[in-house]
C-alpha cells in the first residue's frame, strides 16, 4: 500500500496494547435443507483509493443495491454487514429504517497499526417484508475518522462498504448445508482460516462465498486464494493472482471499489467426507479484512434430537413411565428406523430403546418407555435420554450435527411427607373406658415441613386413606372405648402419608363428698363419690361410726349409701342417727394401693 516509515512506530505502539489483530472467522449460523445463498451491497468509495495519494475523492454516506430473487426463491435469513476505516460507525439506516449493530468486530493491521471495524445485524423480517426491489444503506459516514486520522489516506487504506448475506429456500435445490462464518481478520502477508462443522456428502456445486473489504484492483503482489492448498479462481474476474480486486461475481461488477462480494465454485477442491476445509490467503502488498465466508455443500444427512414431552411417576415408586419425542430437523435426508436410544439416571444406562419407524426431513416420531430407576440412584437425579446412543455412548448413524442428540431433565422422586410422631393422648376414664379428648393442636404437630397440608383425622385408617369421614369435633372427641387410634392424613405436592396416635384413659383419683343429708330433697341424698362406679369396678366402701364400729359396706354392685345401718346392732330404727362417721375405700387398683380414709357428716 505504499506505506509510509513514519506510521511503523506508531503501529508498533499500538499493537504493544493488543494481544491479537482482529477476530477470529468462526461459524456463525448453519442451514441444512433445500437451501442456496447469495450477496447484495455496495461500496461508499467513489474511486479505487490506490489510484491517488490522499483521501482526494472522498466516500459516500450511503448507497444502492438490487436484490432480485426468482418467485421460487424463498427467503430464509438476512445479515447485513457493513465496514470501513476506524474505530467504527454502529448505527446506520437500511431504506431509512434504522440500524443498530447487534454484533461489532474490529481488526488492527498489521501493517499500519490502525483499526478498522464491521457491524452485523439479523435484518430477516425487513427483507422479507420488503422483498425484491432496492436496498439503500445510508449513514454509514467515516469522514471525521479521516480528516483525524491522516494515516488512512496516506496509507491508501480509507474505505467503506456495506454487504447483506441472504439465505433462500428453493425446493427445486438438491439438499445443502450451507455454513455462515464470520469475523475479522486482515492480511497480508498470509492468513489461515479452518473452517469446521462441515459435512460434506457430495462435492458436486459445491461454493464458497467471501465478503471481503479494502482489496485494491491494481495491487496484485502476490495475492492468492486457496482452499485445502487448491487455488481458486474465476478468471476473468478474479484471476488467479489477483482475487479480492474489487469485483462483484453475482453482477459481474469490476466497480465495487475497495470491497468484493466473491462465489467460487470448490466441487474439485474438496473431498467427500471432510468436516473442515483450510482457506489460505496470500498478500504481498494489498491490506484485505476477511468478514464473512459462506460454504454450500451437499449434504445429505438426518440430524436427531430428542426431547422429553411428559414424565409419568407415582408415590414411593422407583418405576417411570417417559413420553419422548424424536425429531429429525434442521437435516437433509431421513432418520432411518431403529435408531438406538439409550436411557441414562445420573451417567448410568438404566433403560434402551430405538425409533419405530424412518422419520422423515422435519418429521417427528413419538415413543413411550417404562423404566426402573435402580435404588443405588438417589431420589433425586439426572435423567438423560441419547438418541443414536447403542448404550455404550457410541452412534450408528452420522449425522449433520453430532452432538445434540442428548435431552437431561432432573428428576425428583415423589415421596410421602415426612411427619413427626405424636404422643398418647391420656383422658381419665369417664367408666368402661370411656374417655373425651382434644386433640386439635395436633394438626400444627405432626407437620414436619411447611409446604405440607394437613388433611383431616379419621377413625379408621381406610377412612384416612380414602380421605373420608373425616373427625370434625376434635377439641372434645368422645371415645366410647379406649385405648382407641386416630388416624391423620398430610400431603404434599404430589403425595400422601397416613400417621396415627393413641387415645387411652386412666383411672383419675375419685373426689369424694363428704356431707350427706338423708331427706329425698336430690341433694346430697347420698354419699356420692364421684369417679368411682364403672371405673374402680373392684372397689370396696366402709362406713364407720365414731366408736370405729362397721354399719355398712358396699361394692360397685350395691346402692350408693343413704344412712342405712347393715351392719352391727341398732338402737332404735336402721338409719343412723345425726353425727360424724369414717369411712375406708379401697379402690382395689394398682395405682392406688392405699385406701382412702376419711370422714363425713350425716344428717336427715
């Protein structure tokens, strides 16, 4: 480019602050079906910036460029990408709709130290929408990067462009993989770019694409273009010596300064079978910035996925019965029947299986499979389906894509809520065991955790399971009969656990009243002892007079006694005159192995 000794020190500065000169082409997108590609743009040069010194004939701020696709052509994707001198101009209009990079790339030449930069942004709906017709890039203005930075002109180096990559759809198309890379990487004095993810089935019309910018027409020291060590050329447009020289291979332009929209056609530079493909690029003189290359191939290829549509589990259970579906899309040939599937819980194979049928390019085909998660697994795991797996992590099918054929759900085993175990609840005996209770704090108690619901308690466990009849008095239960269970119900998201307790009774001390007045007015008519009948069934009662004679002993069989003289001799009726008597009950009980011994007063 003629450049000037004065600008070395300052490229060496600059670069000292820079651990690489640009970024690096790498695939951006893939396309794998009926499918082709092509370029439109246009320059902002007026003129080849090598034909004067100096930034003489300044640049454009906008420009046209048709777009003229067949009926059958459909369109799939737009990238715009647009490029020039500096350090960059992100916001642009297409068609007076504005444009603000999605992505920015920037490269440092090596050869003069000075940056240059491109802008991508996904326009699909805009094209699509707008469709055949002109496209006109405007605001695109570089002019104060050069009136500031004077080495662009002397250097020669002062550009701008600006390029939409489109994708279209034809079913008249044999089925090709098309490849979009991108990035920005500059020569000279060589550049090698490997491009991966290539599948390549069939070379015949096989192309490679190029947005390149800066390429001068009239410098040509050394240029070459290779692939995998094959020179490419399409002369006479692009001679073999001479291949980013301004020039445009959809139009046949030779005016598209500073920048080239080139197609090659690479049937016999690439081979059957190859997943890579090396571009090699020479410049002895002329500055190129790579910024986009664009592959089609023919590739006949299924690509399996796999996914996950419904997982059926159930309580306490290790058995799961999975719902998947098997997709072939984004491919170019069908997905042939009895492609193996392998089943894995946390990496271990716990199950296998394979497609029924052939699925066709963009079909699907729905399976079910009943598996028995091993209990070395912990209830909660990973539960991972590979398609094209035989089990042992290896395929028999070659795909387009070889590593997306796996589908990972972690999976939580369903389980009964845990709950705390409750304490008897202990009522004294009311007789015949008879007891009442309440229980309705225990519905707090026995929650272990507090996503879980208390449900209800129940009298019987088939009640409780079946979450029926539930107890509604539970703060003053009456039990017929103890010891007796109550049954309670929790659940959680997903589960039920059914606990129980006990209720029992206990013989309570009785509470003895100690007055008596025998005159059939209902009150104290007797000497009543409560808690005593039907509870202390054995017991025996003693009445006494204060001379420590017996007049009278009862059991829980006789009457209550009113005053009547039984035993011993009386002096003038059986009914014991007016005064203080002593009694002794011996309740005849374990827990209470003394008697009671006391007194009371009787009257008529």
């Amino acid at each position: 480019m003629n450049l000037k000794l004065h600008y070395l020190a300052f490229s060496i500065l600059l670069l000292s602050f820079c651990n690489c000169f640009g970024q690096n082409v790498t695939l951006y997108n893939q396309f794998n079906g009926r499918f082709d590609f092509t370029f439109i743009g246009n320059t902002m040069n007026l003129g080849e910036n090598n034909i004067t010194l100096g930034c003489e004939n300044l640049l454009l701020t906008s420009s046209d460029a048709t777009l003229n696709l067949n009926s059958n052509q459909i369109i799939e994707s737009a990238y715009l990408y647009w490029a020039g001198s500096g350090a960059g101009d992100f916001n642009v209009k297409l068609n007076a709709v504005d444009i603000t990079a999605q992505r920015t790339f920037s490269n440092i030449s090596i050869s003069s130290g000075l940056p240059y930069f491109s802008a991508f942004k996904d326009i699909t709906s805009q094209v699509i929408a707008t469709g055949n017709g002109t496209y006109t890039l405007s605001d695109l203005d570089i002019s104060q990067t050069l009136i500031n930075e004077q080495g662009y002109c002397n250097n020669r180096t002062n550009f701008a462009g600006w390029a939409i990559v489109i994708v279209y759809k034809d079913i008249s198309l044999p089925l090709n993989q098309i490849n979009i890379y991108d990035g920005l990487q500059s020569i000279p004095n060589a550049l090698n770019i490997t491009l991966n993810s290539l599948n390549v089935i069939d070379n015949n019309n096989a192309q490679i694409g190029f947005i390149a910018w800066e390429g001068d027409n009239v410098l040509a020291v050394n240029e070459t273009l290779r692939i995998n060590g094959n020179t490419l050329s399409n002369p006479p447009l692009n001679p073999a010596n001479n291949a980013f020289n301004s020039t445009n291979s959809i139009t046949g332009s030779t005016t598209l300064y500073n920048m080239d929209l080139d197609i090659y056609n690479i049937q016999n530079n690439i081979n059957i079978g190859d997943s890579s493909a090396l571009i090699q690029l020479t410049s002895g003189q002329d500055v190129v910035l790579i910024n986009v290359v664009v592959t089609k191939l023919n590739s006949q290829l299924p690509d399996a996925t796999i996914a996950l549509d419904s997982i059926n589990q159930s309580c306490s259970s290790n058995v799961y019965t999975i719902d998947y579906i098997v997709s072939n899309l984004n491919c170019t040939n069908p997905l042939p029947a009895a492609t193996p599937i392998a089943i894995y819980a946390n990496g271990i194979l716990v199950g296998q299986t394979q497609t029924q049928n052939s699925i066709p390019i963009d079909g699907s085909e729905n399976g079910q499979i009943t598996i028995t998660i091993p209990n070395t697994i912990p209830t909660d795991f990973i539960l991972t389906f590979i398609v094209d797996d035989n089990g042992t992590g290896t395929g028999i099918v070659t795909e387009i894509i070889e590593n997306n054929n796996t589908f990972s759900q972690t999976i939580s085993s369903w389980l009964p809520p845990n709950f705390n175990l409750l304490e008897p609840l202990i009522s004294c005996n009311e007789g015949f065991t008879v007891g009442t209770f309440n229980f309705s704090n225990y519905a707090n108690q026995v929650l272990t955790n507090s996503t879980d619901t208390f449900i209800g308690f129940y009298e019987t466990e088939t009640d409780a399971i079946a979450d029926v009849s539930a107890i509604a008095n539970t703060s003053n239960y009456v039990s017929t009969s103890t010891p007796k269970k109550i049954f309670i119900r929790i659940e959680n998201d997903h589960c039920f656990s059914v606990t129980s307790f006990d209720l029992t009774t206990k013989n309570c001390p009785p509470i003895i009243y100690n007055y008596v007045t025998s005159n059939n007015d209902g009150f104290n008519d007797t000497f009543f002892i409560e808690g005593l009948r039907n509870i202390f069934v054995n017991f025996e009662l003693e009445i006494y007079n204060r001379w420590g004679r017996l007049i009278w002993k009862g059991t829980n069989q006789s009457e209550d006694w009113n005053g009547e003289i039984t035993f011993g001799q009386t002096i003038s009726s059986s009914l014991a005159l007016k005064g203080t008597y002593f009694y002794i009950l011996n309740l005849n009980d374990a827990d209470y192995p003394k008697p009671f011994v006391g007194w009371l007063y009787f009257t008529k």
